[in-house]
C-alpha cells in the first residue's frame, strides 16, 4: 500500500505525507514472494502436527529506511518527490521487522525479490495496467 501511494503521488507530482521525517525502518516484502510461500504452506503435508492451522509471518527480515524506499521510488521513477515531512503519528513505531524463524524452517522459505527489483516490477505492472 505504502508503494502504490508513494509511486502514484510521485508520477502526478504530489506532495507525500513523510512521518518521523523517513526515519522509520520498514520491512517490505514483494507480493509475488508472500503468494509463494502460501502456495509452498498449502502444499505442505505435515504429518506430526494435526492442527488445522498455523500463524506465520511473511516478511523479507530485511528493514530499510523509509527514505531509501522513496529514493528507490524516486530512482525508478526518473523523477523526484516533492515531500510533506509530518511528525510521527500516534500509535505507529519507529522500527517494523518480521520475524520468519517459524516459516523458514517449516517450508524452508526466504524472499527472493529485493527492494529495488520488487520497485521495478510494480513500476512495469503498473505502467502496463493503467496503460489501458
């Protein structure tokens, strides 16, 4: 969510609403590497466990600075932001990590798509989606 609302404002030359002026961590994981770990989760036949289900979190463990994601945005784009630095809004966190020790070792599962190929992907789908 937060990429499509950067990107799109970005590409129309809006300002973006930036908390904690981009001094947040966020661990951002490509969409097509959380629909490959379900796909590998659901296939799974776990014989010692006979629960119906299991929480697992689905993350890249790999955090960057929100400011480095805009500047991937900005990078791929061809075009820089025009920023509305806010302060930091009440309830959010300074720092996002997702622990994946359970899912890697059920299914032996690690993202593969960085920040910076999952920001070329979306820029490609997105081009040809709204393209039409």
């Amino acid at each position: 969510m937060a990429l499509f609302y950067f990107y799109n404002s970005i590409l129309r030359n809006k300002k973006i609403n930036i908390f904690n002026k981009g001094n947040m961590l966020r661990d951002f994981t490509y969409v097509e590497d959380v629909a490959f770990s379900i796909l590998k989760i659901i296939q799974k036949k776990e014989k010692k466990n006979n629960s119906f289900y299991k929480i697992f979190n689905i993350g890249n463990s790999a955090p960057i600075h929100l400011k480095k994601f805009i500047f991937y945005i900005e990078k791929t784009l061809g075009k820089k932001s025009k920023k509305n630095y806010m302060p930091m809004q009440i309830g959010d966190v300074k720092k996002s990590l997702a622990d994946c020790k359970k899912i890697d070792e059920f299914i032996n599962f690690k993202p593969k798509t960085s920040i910076e190929d999952g920001i070329k992907k979306f820029h490609d789908w997105y081009t040809r989606y709204y393209a039409k």
